[in-house]
C-alpha cells in the first residue's frame, strides 16, 4: 500500500490527503475564513523554517545536485551524477538533494560511497512520496519555498542534471537570485551539453539578443559533459566567491579610520 508523508506524519489508504499542504495554501478560491479555522497554518510554516534551520545549521561546505526524478540506472546522467556527487564527498562537500527517486538517488548514494555526508530535502507530493535509503540527514517538507530556501542557503553551488519542470523551477530560480544579487554568485553548473544546448543557444542568442537580460547574464552558467568539469567548474566558481569576499573585506577595513582600530 502506498505511504504518503505529511510532513512528519505517515499517512495510508483513505488518510492520504487528496490536496497537498501547497495546494491548499495556493488555492486563489478560498475565503478569509481559513485565518480562522486554520489558524496553525502559519505556526507550521513558521515550523519547517526553524527545523530547517536547526538541522543544516552546522552542515558545513555543501553543494545542491538536482535532477529528473524519472532517471534510472540505465540512463548515463544517473552514474554522471553518482560519480560527480561522490568526487565532492572527496573534496569535503556535503551534497544534497531533493532527497526522491532518479539522479538525487544517484548523487546521494554517490556521496554515502564516499564517505561524505548525505542530504535529502523531501517535499510531499502526491506522488514521489519518501526519501531513498541513501540520505542520511533528511528533511520533510509540506512546503516548496520553505524547501527551496535550504536549497539556497546552505549551498556554495548548484550542478544540474537534465531534468523537468522541478528541475527548471530550481535552476531559473538559483539564476535569478544571483542575477538580482539577492544572493552572492555561487556557481551554476549544467552538466550535459546535448540535453542543455537548446535552452542556453536559446538564452543567449534570443533573450539576449532581444536585450531581455544582458549580456553577462549568460555567464551566469557553465555547461559541462563529465564529473570532472563539473567538479573543476564548481571549486573554481567557489574560489571566486572567497576571494571576491576578501577583497571586499579588504576595502571595508581600508576605509575605517585609523582611529577606530
């Protein structure tokens, strides 16, 4: 019988919510009613930030591996993505996923191979329900953007795989972020340059042509083939971003006065 994880809660057969906790809060037809008769709405969602929180505090140096949840052992992105995540286990990164089924099964088993540490940031569904047996610190969420701010916070890059709409929900999002400079520019690695090629050429010669973004927003990215360079990729954008903090921490102080020290 299929489990269906609510949060903490394991629900089966008629307990299993015919909505989501997402779906409910998104609905646009609902009355201002639900402040009242679900008065704990905000508490939960108050709730998860703080698990979240208390739970990755001390994490260390992580990068995010997303990716189709639909892949399997037979697609080559599934051991692209187990021999990439476990080359970050090798470098002292903890590596987390959505913590579901496909490449973020590959990349957790990949890190767990390593000797790294394993992350899974679960989220309910109506479907693709649990996290796989290679997570070691998990996660439930009932709420996408409670989720996706863990994602954000507690990685120094992303490497994605091909993958759907939850896959470009995650990296458009990632790129917007540092795009507007709501966060510093943490790498964005897309590995598979047949599956990506579409959409960068279509970046960066349409939206970019069309002057929809600028110009060094197309180098936002960097398109990889192998675990390598996606390796290579990430360590050297990570560089980038301690030395540019350096820096500005070199210019804050040049402009204290000496009187102040």
């Amino acid at each position: 019988m299929a489990v269906y994880y609510k949060g903490p809660v394991q629900l089966r057969g008629e307990q299993i919510p015919r909505r989501t906790a997402d779906a409910r809060l998104l609905d646009p037809h609902q009355d201002a009613d639900w402040v009242h008769s679900d008065p704990w709405r905000v508490m939960r969602i108050q709730a998860e930030f703080v698990e979240g929180f208390g739970a990755l505090a001390k994490l260390g140096p992580a990068v995010s591996i997303f990716g189709s949840a639909r892949s399997d052992e037979s697609d080559p992105y599934y051991d692209m993505a187990r021999k990439t995540a476990a080359a970050l286990a090798k470098e002292e990164f903890a590596v987390i996923t959505g913590g579901g089924p496909g490449i973020m099964t590959a990349a957790n088993l990949g890190a767990k191979e390593a000797g790294g540490t394993s992350v899974g940031l679960g989220i309910e569904l109506p479907f693709e329900q649990g996290m796989n047996e290679y997570v070691d610190l998990g996660i439930n969420f009932r709420y996408f953007f409670a989720r996706k701010t863990m994602f954000v916070k507690y990685s120094l890059g992303f490497v994605v795989f091909p993958g759907g709409y939850g896959t470009l929900d995650e990296l458009f999002e990632a790129l917007t972020l540092v795009q507007t400079h709501k966060v510093e520019s943490f790498p964005i690695v897309l590995v598979g340059s047949e599956y990506w090629s579409g959409l960068t050429d279509w970046i960066e010669n349409v939206q970019a042509g069309a002057g929809m973004i600028s110009e060094k927003d197309t180098d936002l990215y960097t398109l990889v083939d192998s675990p390598s360079e996606a390796v290579a990729a990430l360590k050297k954008g990570i560089s980038s971003l301690v030395v540019d903090r350096q820096k500005e921490t070199a210019r804050r102080l040049a402009q204290i006065s000496p009187d102040v020290l």
